[in-house]
C-alpha cells in the first residue's frame, strides 16, 4: 500500500465517523424534542397560574382546531396552537367545540377550555342516561 492510499483510507474513515457523529446527534436532539412535545400534549400548564386574566374570544362557524387554536395562541391563551390541535384529537371533545362567545382564562389548562367550548354540544346515541332510569 502506498501512501497516497493509506492517506485516503484515513481520510475517508475520518469523513464516516464525522458523519455518525452528525447523525446520532441529530437523532438525538430530534427524539428528546418528540418526547418533550408529546409529553406536553398531556401534561401542559396554563399560560398563568393563580388568577390570570379573563379574554373573551369568538368562536365562528365552521371550527376548526387549528384556528381556535391559533386565536388562543394569538389572545395569549395558550402557547402552541399546533400542540392544541393534538390535545383537541386526544380529548374527549375532539370534534364537539361549538360557535359562541366564551370567556376564558390564562389560568384555565387547553383541556379546561375545550371543555367550556364544547359544553353545548349535542349529546352523541348512546350517551344519553337520563331516559334510561326508570
């Protein structure tokens, strides 16, 4: 083997564990970010603790998640209109969140104001318990 040789093996191994490291660390960074995202989807905090300050928002037709959420992200409501958009498919009023004018609090968590949004919503068959008592 000649130099000329042994010199661009090293160069090359050199570039491939460069690259792994680039890689690994992107995976890295990449994996905590998903994790520290899906985590919030479940266990995020209110803008404000204690009091907060009550802001009514318009809610008009059609709803759609994304631009309640971007109305609260805009009114200070809540941090992430995109994570919203997740909570809203993981609750249990995905779907449900009806016009209106609402008054909300920046000490009130995502899931607490879909509960206020969606508290008109008709009743779906099957959930109905109130004839079922006799």
């Amino acid at each position: 083997m000649s130099i000329k040789e042994i010199a661009g093996s090293t160069v090359e191994l050199v570039i491939k564990i460069v690259f792994l490291i680039f890689a690994a660390s992107y995976i890295m960074r990449m994996a905590t970010a998903a994790y520290d995202y899906g985590f919030r989807i479940f266990t995020e905090e209110p803008v404000s603790l204690g009091e907060g300050r009550i802001i009514s928002v318009n809610v008009e037709e059609p709803v759609s998640a994304m631009e309640v959420g971007k109305m609260l992200e805009e009114r200070g409501l809540i941090r992430d209109a995109k994570l919203f958009v997740m909570q809203e498919l993981l609750s249990e009023n995905h779907g449900k969140m009806q016009p209106g004018i609402y008054d909300l609090s920046t000490a009130m968590t995502a899931e607490e104001m879909m509960d206020v949004m969606a508290a008109d919503a008709p009743e779906e068959d099957g959930e109905d318990t109130e004839g079922d008592a006799k």
